[in-house]
C-alpha cells in the first residue's frame, strides 16, 4: 500500500458508522519495545538506528495484522503527509520530529501502527472508535506476542520492559481514550475533574496528546503508572475511573437541560448556523462548532446518523487534510476559507435542529 492509498481510505477515525458512543471516540493501547543488545534511539548511532529499521521493519510488515499495509521510512514522507497521519492519530509529532532511521508500520484498516525508532525501538499501537478497552488489548496482546517471536526484546526479570524512559518501565503500557465532554466544559467543572484524575494517577492531556490544547472539548486520558501492576489491573483501574467520569459527563448535560435548556440550545442552534452559512472558519473555531453539533445529536436534537458525519470532520477539518483534499500547501487564510467551504457543503445535507426532542 502506498501513502496517498492510505490517506483516500477511511481511517477507524473518519468510519464511526458502528460506535454509538456518546463520550468515548477512541480507545488506544500504546505499548514501548526496545530490541535487545542495541542501544536506545537516543544514544544509537545513524548505523545502529538504521540497523533497528531494517529489521524493525521487515519484521513488523510480515506479521498477519500488518500485511497490504504501508510500510516506509518516515524520510520518505513529505511534511504535509506525515501532517495528516498525526491528525489521524497514526503518529506522533515526537517520530516526525526524529532524525534518519525512522519508520512506521500501518495496517490497511488503519487500527494497528507501529512506530520504529521515536523514543523507543518500538512503539506499538491499536486504536478503535468508541469504548473498546477489552478488544483493543486482545488485539495489541497479540501483536505484540506475534512480533516477539521474530525479534528479542530487551527485557529485565526485576524491572520488566525496559525503555528509553523510566517511567514507562514494566509493562510500558499508555491506554488512553479520547472523550468528548462538552457540559462539562460549559458548566465550568473541568477543571475540578482533571485535579481529580491527576489525583488518581491518570494524565489529561488535549485533542493531539501533550502539550495540544482541548479542542472541541475532546480530552485524552491515560494511565501514568507502567510499573509494578499487570496490564489488566492498569486497564482495570482506568476503566473505572472512565465510567465515574462518563457518568459525570452525562450528569452534567442533564443537568444543563433541566437548568438553561434555552442558553443550551441557542448554542446548538446557532453552531448549526455558523456550520451551514460561515465561510471562514479556522481550525479551533470549526472543533468547538462541530462539538455543540454532536453534543445536540446526543440530545435528540439532530438524527444519531449524524454522529459518524460529525466525527469524520472532526479529522478532515485539520488543516493537514484541508490541504490535502486541495492538493497543495495553502496559507492559514485561504485554508479557513476552504474549512467554511467544506463545512457549508457537509451541513447543507444536515436536518435542522428539532429541540422538541431534546426537551422530552
């Protein structure tokens, strides 16, 4: 498979037609692999990662789960390519920031990634739309078994995985999901839940991972603790601490019905109006609009066939994949105009707002 093939298919990001999630997006498992007797990328010399590429990469590109994918060197890809593939949540910004002997491995359906030579050897990844923690394990467990196989992991019997950062020791394991929570953005108790998630261990972080912002009220939450406890207990634990939030997010825009049902659907209804009229929109701006939209879809407000819509233009709406579908580098301006020109054409084919839903 080929990069611009990859792009033109549907990603498990921009195909949600099968998760009726209201607050979860995304479940992802991310697991850090070091291939023993060589040094990490940091220390590696441009041999020694080159060395870890070519067996990383033939090996990864074999295993059942990753045949028909793409498999390249990230030297090959252009700036805007690799830009969309971090708008979809295949790779980080860290690998294309790396120096020579990086790479990366994607499966056709685009739920399995492995990143060669970011921080670690390996950087193995399975994502799924909705809340899917127990299938996204049993697919990473696998793979990840599978490669084992064909490469040596450096591994201690006291410590467990070892990585090129402490605290990813032991299991080096990161599930996280992505959940859009925009009552509780709007009644102001965002702030009160990510004190009490750091509290508990886990990691809040924006749309892109650290350091992003929160666009479209959507928030990545993680484990942090890697040592000292079994995969399942850490998904277990983060399961937990999920649903409370999950509940409370839901709490949140009952109570926001009840209380200001009329400042809550004049949000909705003029989001749909910028959404269908605006002709210039940047980036920030098209996230929270597209967030009140799915928020009212949740509500009753807009038919649930639109929710998949509303999550594939929360990714096509980036400005890597405005200037792909352009077939050219554009400016911040000209891409705010194609953005308002995009998102006119999608909610053209949108019903409008029926609130008397919402209020029953």
């Amino acid at each position: 498979m080929k990069i611009n093939e990859l792009i033109a298919a549907p990603s498990e990001l921009t195909d949600t037609a099968a998760s009726k999630s209201a607050v979860v997006l995304m479940t992802r498992i991310r697991l850090a692999r070091n291939l023993a007797s060589l040094p990490f990328p940091g220390w590696a010399k441009d041999a020694q990662r080159r060395e870890v590429l070519a067996r990383s990469l033939q090996a990864v590109a074999s295993l059942p789960q990753m045949k028909r994918g793409l498999a390249v060197d990230v030297g090959d890809l252009s700036e805007l390519e690799k830009q969309i593939l971090v708008e979809r949540h295949l790779i980080s910004r860290e690998l294309c920031h790396t120096k020579g002997g990086s790479g990366i491995v994607i499966s056709k359906d685009q739920s399995c990634v492995v990143m060669i030579n970011e921080e670690d050897h390996l950087r193995i990844q399975v994502l799924r739309s909705g809340f899917q923690f127990k299938k996204v394990w049993n697919t990473i467990n696998a793979l990840d078994s599978d490669l084992e196989e064909q490469v040596d992991y450096a591994f201690s019997p006291r410590l467990g995985y070892l990585t090129a950062c402490p605290t990813n020791l032991g299991t080096a394991i990161r599930a996280s999901t992505m959940m859009h929570m925009p009552a509780l953005v709007i009644s102001g108790q965002m702030e009160k839940v990510v004190r009490a998630v750091n509290q508990l261990g886990m990691a809040v972080r924006g749309l892109f991972g650290e350091g992003s912002d929160a666009s479209g009220s959507i928030f990545q939450i993680s484990n942090q603790t890697t040592l000292g406890e079994t995969e399942e207990d850490i998904i277990k634990h983060l399961t937990g601490v999920l649903n409370t939030i999950i509940e409370q997010e839901l709490n949140a825009r009952e109570k926001l019905v009840e209380s200001e049902p009329t400042k809550l659907f004049d949000k909705i209804g003029r989001a749909f109006g910028i959404l269908q009229n605006g002709y210039l929109l940047n980036s920030g701006e098209a996230m929270n609009l597209l967030s009140l939209i799915r928020l009212g879809i949740d509500l009753g407000v807009f038919p649930d066939s639109q929710r998949a819509v509303v999550d594939r233009l929360f990714i096509e709406c980036q400005p890597g994949h405005i200037q792909h579908n352009t077939k050219r580098s554009v400016e911040a301006g000209l891409r705010d105009v194609l953005r308002g020109e995009l998102l006119r054409a999608e909610f053209a084919k949108v019903p409008g707002p029926d609130f008397s839903n919402a209020a029953k």
